[in-house]
C-alpha cells in the first residue's frame, strides 16, 4: 500500500489548482477519482490526489507543500 492524499483548497477549483502545480514541475491528478457517490455526497466537483510511493522523500513532500503554498498565493 501506498499513501494517498486527496485535497481541495476553498476559492480555487481543483484543475486550475493542479495546473498551477503543474507548472512548478508537480504531476497531480485532478477530478472524481472514480468516486462519485462520495463526490457528490460531499457536494464538491472533484478534488485534487497526491499519490506517494516508497522511493519518494520527505523533500518530495516539501516540495509538493512549497509548490501549493505558492500556487494559493497567486
């Protein structure tokens, strides 16, 4: 098992989130996730998905972190 991490900032939708991050040279993937009933239980129209694999590093994460951060500040 690997960890996953799924995300939504308030005021910025998903895509246009990821394509910021993107743009830092990040690789998320965007949307339903193949999870619609939970989706719309949630009322959102998707969501952003980090996914980790064992040879990612801590300084991965920094980078992911940094990268939202900037993104949001924009």
């Amino acid at each position: 098992h690997s960890p996953v991490l799924a995300f939504n900032f308030e005021g910025i939708h998903h895509s246009d989130l990821a394509a910021l991050i993107a743009e830092q040279g990040i690789a998320l993937r965007t949307g339903q996730h193949c999870a619609q009933p939970l989706i719309d239980a949630l009322t959102i129209s998707g969501c952003l998905r980090a996914s980790f694999m064992p040879y990612n590093q801590l300084s991965d994460i920094d980078r992911l972190v940094d990268a939202v951060k900037f993104a949001l500040s924009l």
